[in-house]
C-alpha cells in the first residue's frame, strides 16, 4: 500500500460520470459501505457536500479516509457488483438482509408417472415447478391439498418402482395407486395435467373440465367413475372455499411491506401464485439507523431478486426512492415486471394484511430481542466486555467442541453466536484426521490452529469471546495455541461441565489466569454461555454421527465381494446415496453398468438381510 496521503478531493474531481460501484474505506483498510451508481462522479460527490444526510452515513463519511470504484459497462452490471460485495463484506454501514437458503419450490417430476414433492434448488432440471413458496410449510400444505384432491404419488422413485401392494397413502384415500395399477395411466396423467393447471391458477376450468367428464360418465352408466369424479370435484370445491382463491388477472405477484419501531425496521415479503395467497415471511435487516422505509424497501428488492424470481407485479408500501431499479431487476431476470404502490381491489387486501403482518412481527422481535439482548449484558458485564450498546450487538461469540465415538470419526464443531442470537449459517465443521484416536488435546490443537491461524495472517474476523468446551486441560491447549499466533489470551473462557451436565453446575475457566468462576444456576449469563455451548455440543454430535454413518455404509457395500470403490461409486451416484441401493430391486441393481446379475443379486442379499 502507498504511503503517499489519500486526496479525496483531487480524487473527485477525477471520477468520470459513469455507472459503477463505489467503496468507502476507513483508517483499518475496512470497507464501510458500498454501493452502485448511474454517474459515479455525481454520487460520490454528494457524500462530500454540505448537505444534509442521516446521522448514520454522516457518522460513515467522517470515518472515510479512502475510496475506490469499479467503472461498469451498466447501471444493471453495477447493481449485480453492488450485491456480491455487500454480500461477501457484510460493511457495517449498509443495510443488510440475512441470506438465507434458496426458496422451496413444489416439483412435479418428469417420471412417466410423476410425483408431487418439495423441491429445494435451480429449477434448470427436468420437470415442473412452481413457487417460489416463503416457507417449507407452505409447499407441504399445497402438497397435501394435491393429494386430497388429485390424489397424486409422493413416494420416491425407487419405492414406487418396487411396491407390490398399494401403500397407506392409498388406503387412507390421498394416492391413487399407480405403482400398482389400481389408475388407469391415462387417468392418472389427467390428474397430474389437472393438479399443474390448479397450481397455475386455472381453477374455473380444472373445475369445468372435472363436471363435464363426471356428466359423461354417468350418462354412458359408467357409474363408479362418476363417484370417483364427484368426489374429487367436491374436494377441490371445500379446498377452494378454505383457500379463498382470489379472482385476479393470473399475474404472480409479490406484496412487500415496510414497518419500523424501537429502532427495528421488518420487511415483510408475501407471495401470491396463480391467484393463491402462498403466506408470507419477515425479515430484519441489520444497520437500519436512521434510514428510510423506502430505503430500506430498495436494499430489500435489490438484494433478495438477484437470487430469487422476478414477478410480474411487486405491490410495495412504499414508493422506491430510484424507480428505475425494477427496470434494472427486470433487465438481469430477463423478464418484466412492474412496481405498484397504490393497488386496488384485493391487492389492496394483499398489502394491507403484509402491513398489519409486518407490525405483528416487529412487535414480537422487539419483546424477543429485548430479552435477548438482555441476556448478552448480563453476560458483557459478568466477563467485563464491552457494554456499549453497538459492541454487544456487534460481539461474536465463537464456541468449540469435540466430539467421537472411541475416537472414530472425531470431529470439531464451532458455533457462532452474534446480534444476541445463534447464526447457523456461520457454523463450520472440521474433520480431525492425523492424530492418535480419542486424543481430543490434539482434536482441540488441531481445530483452533486452523481457524486462529487464519485470524492471523489477517484472512478472517476475530470473535470477541471464544468458548471451549472443557475445563484446565483444553483451555491450556487453546491458551497455547493462542500464544503461538501472537493472539489476545484475554479471550478465552472454558466452560467445565458441572456434575451431570447440568445447567447452573458449570464453572468458567479463564486462560489469562483470573481464578475460575462458578456462576450459578440463576445467572443470566450462565444460561447465554451454557446454551452456546449445548449447540456447540448438538451441532458435533450430528455431524459426527452422519459421517460415521457414512463410513459404515461404504464399508458395508466395499465388503461385498466384487464391489470396490468404482462400483460402490456408480451405485451411489445412480441410487441417490446408500438408502437408494439398499430399496434398489435385483433389477434395478443390474441395471448399472458394471454389475452383473449375479453381483446384483448378492448386493441385494447382503443389504436386505
């Protein structure tokens, strides 16, 4: 890096008036905020003058001692930048959205009798798919309307390949056979034609085309169809009554509404497919100070239709503070799409229950977070932290944990706590491979050498606490460790479990040599640092049993005469996984290149005995 001054004014007057991404960066080499603009010269000009701002990016532009930009070939190139980098930065000045999983879809497969099932992933593979649903509920509920209605298979193609007499599912009414031959396969791929045209919308004619095949039917005395067919129209008849199914133009609409109180702003996303209300789902953007709802609504849209589909109408609260910026997601999806702010009619109900949805959950989230951040206090002032309210928000808890079975599969877990609550998303897992079985000093050496070191040749964040679970033994591994790589020891705590494991019998020991603490069973710091540490224990523990099991399934194929690892991986890869080859038939065994009838036959003994 130059020492020569950075001239933030000399650098402005060199900035040409074209879209691109603009970076602010403080004394550290931090990014604070980044962000997209059409005339990069115009926009990075603003931050600079006298005008007024919120105190947040005022507050940001006093920390700025460096800029950089990226110049784009568009304002649609430059908003796809803007996103990447707020994601893999995080800075703390813009506004951002939690990333969560891709959205659920429902599938309708493309086997030549297909099945309903609930689908997670690029919808680029063969078959159907509808969505995206806000959440897993919502497509299992469709999922079970269908099956009322339709009567349509769930089961995997391996099991459907392989029944020999209906299934539960049938007895109870919700599949009608097809694995069996009890449907006809022309009237199971009308159900399957009818169930799409459901899912699209198109109830009026699923209901008509229903009516007039159950007509026929009774006239030509074909009597016990007939029931078959008044009975599914009469199910569809209920289901549609339950749904309320909203007479609209077809269009698949979006309706996101903007609340904020007590500091907290909820974005609430509802989704509405083929004229159903699919529900909805909140979300709670962090570094909100000061912003406007409107603003807030645009990092929303910007971040979250990069990943997930465009619809055709987005209902918003409120007006976008750029309108261009659907034209903009428009461009990048390749579809169109338009923003309405003053809806009518049953969008007008669409936005308003959002509204009032939005509010619910802001008022729920701010009672939780109270008593969350409550707890990360208590917790700061028993440790001598910083209680400063944006460095317990800020405070990242890392705790670590080892685990095996008489030392097969040891695996290390570490779990992170941070914003006063458990971020999954950030859990890692690491395989502990080259040391002496059961050794769990040199599990525990293992796991913090690589996660610490990379905190220290500057790759990756520091936490303000890491736990360990364990007592003086572990902790001086870590402390060790820490030593070595030159980090602050000050940061260690082990957590020694009590007798039993009980909650409240623990003790803390410290690495930088204050006495150990025994909290006690009431300490609301206590029940923080014992439920960190009790994740950290389920999240090893689960980890560890899958890759055991894992192991033992491979080694129960490779045990099998005439299996070795090229096999064994054409099985897997054709079955799905183990289960898949263990249901396969002696057919569908044979069937994979490479094994023979015999060699099929055996694998079929040896797994289902």
């Amino acid at each position: 890096m130059s020492d020569t001054p950075f001239d933030i004014k000399d650098f402005l007057s060199r900035l040409p008036h074209l879209p691109g991404v603009y970076r602010h960066i403080d004394a550290a080499g931090e990014v604070l905020y980044v962000g997209k603009a059409r005339d990069l010269k115009k926009r990075v000009s603003s931050y600079f003058q006298k005008t007024s701002s919120s105190p947040r990016i005022a507050h940001m532009v006093a920390r700025v001692v460096r800029l950089e930009v990226t110049v784009t070939r568009s304002e649609a190139e430059a908003l796809i930048l803007e996103n990447n980098l707020i994601k893999s930065l995080r800075p703390r000045y813009n506004i951002l959205f939690r990333d969560d999983k891709s959205y659920p879809y429902l599938q309708i497969t493309a086997h030549a009798t297909p099945r309903i099932a609930y689908y997670r992933g690029s919808t680029s593979r063969p078959g159907q798919f509808f969505g995206p649903y806000p959440n897993a509920w919502a497509v299992r509920e469709t999922i079970q309307i269908l099956q009322k209605v339709f009567r349509l298979r769930t089961c995997e193609d391996t099991v459907f390949a392989n029944r020999s007499r209906p299934c539960l599912l049938f007895q109870i009414g919700r599949c009608s056979g097809p694995c069996v031959g009890e449907i006809d396969p022309e009237d199971y791929a009308r159900d399957v034609d009818r169930a799409s045209r459901f899912l699209n919308g198109q109830t009026r004619e699923v209901m008509g085309d229903i009516e007039t095949r159950m007509l026929q039917a009774s006239t030509e005395l074909r009597f016990e169809e007939a029931a078959a067919l008044r009975d599914q129209m009469g199910a569809l008849s209920r289901v549609l009554h339950q749904q309320t199914m909203e007479e609209t133009d077809g269009e698949d609409t979006d309706v996101i509404a903007v609340a904020s109180a007590g500091g907290k702003v909820c974005v609430n996303l509802a989704m509405v497919r083929g004229g159903r209300h699919l529900g909805d789902k909140p979300f709670f953007p962090t570094h909100t100070d000061g912003d406007q709802p409107a603003d807030v609504l645009a990092a929303f849209m910007a971040q979250h239709y990069l990943d997930s589909a465009l619809p055709s109408v987005v209902v918003c609260s409120h007006a976008l503070p750029d309108p261009a910026l659907i034209d903009l997601l428009a461009e990048h999806a390749g579809t169109r799409s338009r923003v309405l702010t003053r809806p009518q009619g049953v969008r007008r109900a669409w936005l308003d229950q959002a509204l009032s949805n939005a509010e619910l959950a802001l008022t729920r989230a701010l009672s939780e977070s109270g008593a969350r951040a409550a707890r990360t206090l208590a917790l700061a002032e028993t440790l001598e932290l910083d209680v400063d309210e944006a460095a317990l928000d800020a405070l990242r808890i890392e705790c670590f944990d080892i685990s095996h079975t008489a030392g097969e599969a040891t695996q290390a877990s570490c779990v992170i706590y941070e914003h006063h609550d458990m971020q999954p998303s950030l859990y890692r897992r690491y395989n502990i491979a080259g040391i002496t079985p059961g050794d769990d000093y040199a599990a525990m050496r293992q796991v913090l050498t690589r996660r610490f070191g990379r905190v220290a040749d500057g790759e990756a964040v520091m936490p303000g606490l890491v736990l360990i679970d364990g007592g003086k033994g572990q902790v001086e591994i870590a402390r060790q460790v820490f030593a070595e790589l030159g980090l602050d020891i000050g940061t260690l705590v082990g957590v020694a479990k009590g007798e039993g494991r009980k909650v409240g019998l623990e003790t803390l020991i410290f690495a930088d040599g204050r006495p150990p603490r025994a909290l006690g069973g009431e300490s609301a710091a206590l029940m923080l640092i014992a439920q960190i540490r009790d994740e950290a224990h389920r999240f090893a523990i689960t980890g560890m049993r899958a890759r055991r099991a894992k192991a033992r399934n491979v080694s129960r194929l490779e045990e099998i005469e005439g299996i070795g690892a090229r096999r064994r991986q054409r099985l897997l890869t054709r079955f799905g996984g183990f289960s898949g080859v263990a249901s396969a038939s002696v057919a569908d065994l044979a069937s994979v290149d490479g094994i023979s009838d015999e060699l099929a036959q055996r694998i079929h003994d040896a797994l289902r005995g």
